[in-house]
C-alpha cells in the first residue's frame, strides 16, 4: 500500500493491496544443485514507496554472472512503521514500529532457508539496496536479529545515522497517537477497523505525523551510531557511496536567487550559531560557488553526510574490508523531453540503480549512449565481483583500494566516464557537520 509519490517508479506488480509480501528470485541457468553467491536487494523509496518489482531492480543481469539474486517487498509508511503502546502491549517482544523493517528480517531468514533449492549458497548472502533500502541495510548490520545472516553488505546513498537517525521509542508512540487522532479514533480496535485505502489516505493528509523507523527494543536495541562505534554490528565487507549531485542548491536557498546575500542569510537561518563553520566549508562568494556548494551542503545534508557517517563508523570499528564510492556519471538527455526539462550536471538521487545493476535498457526515459553502458558494465562489474568475493576488484576493472587514509584524505574510487582513485579530501567538512548535527539532537 502506497501512494504515488515518486513519479519515476514503474511496477510490474499485478495491483496493490495489503496482500504485498513477495519476492522475486532470478536465478542463472542449470543453477540447481550449484552454492551461488545470492544478493538480496531492498528498494528505495523512504519507506513510503517502492516495490520490489520495478523493472530497474531487475535480477536479470546479475544471475546472467552467476549471481542467484532476490528483490524483497516491505511494508511501507503507516502499515510498517506505526507505534503504538497497544501494539507493543500485544508484542511477545513489547516493540512496536519497524514492522517494515522486520519484514526485509522475515525474507532474509526465508533466503537463508529456502534458496538452496534456486542454487544459492545460504552462507554467502550480501544484502543491498539504494536511499531507503540503503538505509535499511546499515540497519540490518546495526540489529541483532540480522548481522549473523550476511556476508556482505552494500549500500547505495543512505544509512541509519545523522541527520536520518532512528526515532526514539517514545517519540514514535507520540506520532501514533497523533496519528490516532487525525484518523478520530481512539482504540487499536476501531483503527484496524478502517481500510486500507483510508488508512493511505490519512497518511498523505497535510499534518499526518511521519512514519520512521525507531528503537523500537527488538529490532533496534539502540541507535545503530551507537552499535558501530562499540564494535557490534556485522564485520562484513562493506561497500558503500554516494552521488555526486543528491541534492540541489535551491533545497537551501528555498525559491530565492543563487546570490551571495541570499546564501549568506540561508545558511545563517540553518546553521544558527554553525553558520561562520558552514560557510567556511561550502563558501559562496560568486554565483557560481553558490551553485556549487549549496549543491554539495544540500547532498549531504540530504543524504551524503548519513552515507559518509556509516562508511567511518564501519571503517573505524569494522574488521572487514570497506570500499567507498563516489558515482558522478550524469543521465543523458531524455528521449522524448519537456518544454522544461533540462539534464542535471551531475549524478542525481537514485541515478546509479540501473548502471549498478546492468539495467539501463529497462529505462526508455532516457537515450542512453555507448559511454553509459561503459560505465554499467564497470560499475556492475564491481558489484558482482564484490557480492561473490567481497572485494570489488578483478579481470579489466580499474583498481579499487579500500578506504583508507592517506595525505589530507581518504581513498575513495569515482566511477563514471573516466573511472578513477582520488584522495577524498571532504572529510574535514563532514567531521564538522557531525558535531553540527551532534549539537541538535532533537532534530530529524
């Protein structure tokens, strides 16, 4: 159950309704009797849509390189995340909320026991997944009921951490009741009563409380922040990133021109007492270095900044290897585009699913060039090599190195047109942004 939100979302499900947790598997030819590596992939969508049958999530491509590949469906806003203290008074585990996410749970335990019979190995499952379904992968490797399952992990813009850490236990109950309320009920009983349609409904009205996940005391005992830097989360190969543009500069200056003085007084209304330290790091003197770095401070604080967090604490705390991207291929123009379109300058939010998973041609939005399927095979490439080995390197791919530190920096691999190591020298900036979110806690 959802509603049509995101315009770029194409399902191949037969309708929609509450009867919604399946999967699909796609598995290489005579795999049977085979222990093939298996990637079980979560879709994106802020845990408000998506469906595991959009046509770019395709296993296709994987099991043609003997990839034994599972897409999972979940529940999405009300329906999965919800809390309510009658709720957890029925739970034998007294939580509520994270119903969505105990479904992705539910689908890796049936993968464990079930996809030997598709010729995957039970033993050798990484999971994977883009903005939601990426965040929902640091939260697998963060809970206690999923870090033994995996053997690998990967996550593509988006983990559990600042500024998209989970809510508390009892800020999520408070946004039940509100939500009670709007629906002018006053007991579980008559909310169950309601239907489905209705119950969406309610969730798109203006004033609906957000639906997020919490620590809800069995799926998440603590916020994953907190797992990663006392060493208990998965110790799994890691591989993770961020694009080059997900965000855009008039997030932060709100409809005003890319002037100095308007990004000035922006960045003071956002930072607050922060803002001589923003500014300093994301400086806009010209037009045009307000583009540019109102751009780059609306990615992170978007999503960037939150991938960033997960790749550090498992660096740091993790004893497996990680390996850190940075994907900046642009879509090409529109086959058929709009009196107001025009191409983005750099790789948007979720602009990588269908290179990173050999699906470009699934897309007939855009006119996709000889060069873009250069770049899918290389980042497909990795992926895959990466899922059976847990190192992304090999055969012609350029040399990907682990994130490590070195000079001012860190060792992160920029894929696109001309795939390349850099030393990543954002750290400065993004250690800086987690004490500015360390000083507001109380903020989403």
């Amino acid at each position: 159950m959802q509603r049509p939100v995101f315009s770029d979302m194409v399902f191949r499900a037969n309708g929609m309704s509450e009867d919604c947790l399946y999967l699909n598997v796609w598995t290489p030819a005579r795999a049977v009797g085979k222990r093939l590596p298996v990637l079980v992939y979560f879709y994106g969508g802020g845990f408000i849509a998506g469906d595991g049958s959009e046509p770019r999530y395709d296993g296709t491509s994987l099991a043609r390189r003997g990839i034994v590949t599972v897409t999972v469906n979940y529940r999405l806003g009300a329906f999965g995340f919800l809390a309510l203290p009658a709720l957890a008074a029925e739970s034998p585990h007294h939580a509520t909320g994270n119903y969505g996410l105990l479904d992705q749970n539910a689908a890796l335990r049936w993968v464990r026991a079930n996809i030997a019979r598709f010729g995957g190995d039970p033993e050798h499952i990484t999971i994977g997944g883009e903005s939601a379904g990426s965040i929902s992968v640091s939260a697998h490797m963060a809970s206690p009921l999923s870090r033994t399952l995996i053997a690998g992990a990967i996550g593509e813009s988006g983990g559990l951490f600042a500024p998209i850490r989970p809510v508390s236990r009892m800020q999520a109950e408070r946004e039940g009741r509100a939500f009670m309320k709007l629906a002018g009920v006053d007991s579980l009983v008559t909310l169950r009563a309601l239907s489905a349609q209705r119950i969406l409904a309610l969730s798109g009205r203006k004033g609906s409380p957000p639906f997020d996940p919490d620590i809800d005391g069995w799926f998440l005992r603590e916020p994953p922040a907190v797992t990663f830097a006392q060493g208990r989360q998965a110790h799994v190969p890691l591989l993770v990133g961020s694009n080059s543009q997900e965000g855009l500069y008039t997030a932060i200056l709100r409809g005003a021109s890319p002037t100095p003085a308007h990004y000035r007084a922006a960045i003071e209304r956002l930072g607050g007492p922060w803002a001589a330290r923003i500014l300093a790091m994301y400086p806009g003197h010209t037009r045009t270095e307000v583009e540019r770095s109102g751009t780059a401070l609306a990615g992170d604080l978007f999503i960037a900044h939150s991938t960033w967090r997960w790749m550090d604490l498992q660096r740091q705390t993790g004893r497996a290897a990680v390996y850190y991207y940075y994907f900046d291929k642009p879509r090409p123009a529109r086959r058929h585009p709009g009196p107001h379109d025009s191409m983005a300058t750099g790789a948007v939010h979720s602009g990588e699913i269908e290179y990173a998973l050999g699906n470009l041609d699934s897309n007939p939005v855009y006119a996709w060039t000889s060069a873009d399927h250069a770049v899918s095979r290389v980042m497909e490439g990795y992926f895959a090599r990466f899922i059976r080995t847990g190192n992304p390197n090999g055969g012609e791919l350029p040399y990907w190195p682990v994130a490590i530190a070195q000079g001012k920096g860190l060792l992160r691999q920029v894929i696109g047109t001309c795939t390349h190591t850099r030393i990543d020298t954002t750290v400065v900036r993004q250690r800086s942004l987690q004490g500015f979110f360390t000083s507001r806690p109380d903020k989403r």
